[in-house]
C-alpha cells in the first residue's frame, strides 16, 4: 500500500510537470507564430523580429534538453566513482567560464580521504555542474565560490558555498519547484532535476542562505546510494 502511495504521488508531480511543460513551451510558441505572421505581412524591421524568434527558439532548445534529464534518472548506471575526482573535473570544466566573471572555484577537501560513492556518474556530475553554474550566475561582481568534500564515515557531504546575493528565507522552499526560476533566461529545471536525482540516491539537498550573505547548497549523499 505504501509503494502504491509513492506511486500515486509520483504520479501527480508527472501531471503537475506535464502541465508547466506545456504552459512553458507553449509560451514561446505563441509569440513564435505572432512574429511568423508579421513577417509574412511584409515588414521593414525585419532583423529584430528573427532575433526574437531565435531567442524564442533557443528557449524551447534549452527546457527541451533539460527535460531529456528528467527522464533519465529513472535508468541507473551506478559503480563506485572518486567524488573529489569528478568535482575536479568539473571545476576544470567551469573555470574558464568562471575566470570570465572574475570568479575564483575552489575546491578543499581532505587530503588522502576521497570520497568513493557508488552513483551514476553523469547524474551526480550534472548536479554539481547545475549548481556550480547557479553560484556562478549570482556573482555578477566575482568573487570566491568554495567548493567543500567532507568524508564523515557514513556519508559524503560537497558543500557550495557562494558569495552572491543570496536567497529570502520564504523564497527558499520554492528552489526545488519545476520552472522558479528569477532569471531572465532560466529554465527552473535544474535544482528541481538536481535534487530528484540525489533523492535517486538516496541522498539530501540542504540550501541555507541568507539574504545578502551568500548561499551554501550541501548534497548529503551515502556512500551506498541505492
Ligand atoms: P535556473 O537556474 O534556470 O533559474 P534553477 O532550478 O537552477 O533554475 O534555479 C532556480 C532559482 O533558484 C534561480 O532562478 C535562482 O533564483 C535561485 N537560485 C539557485 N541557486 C542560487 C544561488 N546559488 N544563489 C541565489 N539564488 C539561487
Ligand atoms: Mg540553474
């Protein structure tokens, strides 16, 4: 009867990301057909209305890709993987990105004490690159972005820790929501897909933050994630 319970929420939450998936597509689609129709009335500003239409475009591009995601936490693909060596590939992988913000990632973990966790790979490194470029996206002035490994014996804690804007306390709830999202070309898909995956693993996504202070964001995963 529990299972059936999950099953059942599970299934609602489907219906709910159905429903914002359509809104979300549908928006972009709307204004698509509005420009196709101007054009097709012969018009002088051309340029600017194909610019619109390619931003438009890119939108549908990016929540389809996202979505992709979603999808695939269901089929796992686990095996013991070094959690200290994959955040070094990813912070290689961000810095450059980093480096243009003026932003510093660096990372600090216990010497000789890595953390092997059995995981899907790229499920758990596209959380940590979600949220590494969220930290990287607040700091619009640069700054540090630390990036923590701890090895407590039970689990393994990564821990974020910006020094951007930081997040109102009756905000923070609605991060795990599909489409929250305050940027102008957000998805609001990628925490809500980061933590369906750590919840995949039988982990826990902590976000403690406060208002012009900074965020952390502290994925608790145990070393046997099934
Ligand atoms: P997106 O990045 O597309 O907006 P996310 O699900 O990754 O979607 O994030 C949702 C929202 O959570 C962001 O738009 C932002 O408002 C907030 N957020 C996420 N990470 C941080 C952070 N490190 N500091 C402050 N706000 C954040
Ligand atoms: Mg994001």
């Amino acid at each position: 009867a529990e299972e059936m319970l999950i099953r059942s929420e599970k299934m609602s939450i489907a219906g709910q990301l159905a429903a914002g998936i359509a809104h979300e597509i549908r928006n972009p689609l709307t204004s698509l057909k509005g420009f196709v129709q101007l054009l097709q009335g012969g018009i002088s500003s051309k340029d600017e209305y194909y610019k619109i239409m390619m931003d438009e475009i890119d939108k549908i591009n990016t929540i389809t890709s996202e979505l992709l995601f979603i999808s695939k936490p269901m089929t796992d693909d686990k095996s013991d993987e070094n959690i200290n060596k994959m955040l070094h590939d990813v912070i290689t992988l961000l810095k450059t990105q980093a480096n243009l913000y003026d932003i510093d990632l660096v990372l600090e973990a216990d010497d000789d004490d890595d953390c092997m966790v059995y995981c899907d790979r790229s499920q758990i490194k596209q959380v940590f690159i979600n949220l590494i470029k969220n930290a990287i996206e607040e700091m619009t002035d640069g700054g540090m972005i630390h990036v923590l490994v701890k090895n407590d014996g039970e689990e393994c804690m990564i821990a974020i820790k910006d020094q951007g804007p930081g997040i109102p306390k009756h905000l923070i709830h609605k991060l795990k929501e599909p489409f929250f999202t305050t940027k102008k070309n957000g998805t609001g898909l990628g925490l809500m897909i980061s933590n369906q995956i750590i919840d995949n693993h039988s982990g826990r996504l902590e976000i403690e933050s406060e208002n012009g202070q900074g965020s952390t964001f502290s994925i608790y995963l145990p070393f046997n994630g099934n």
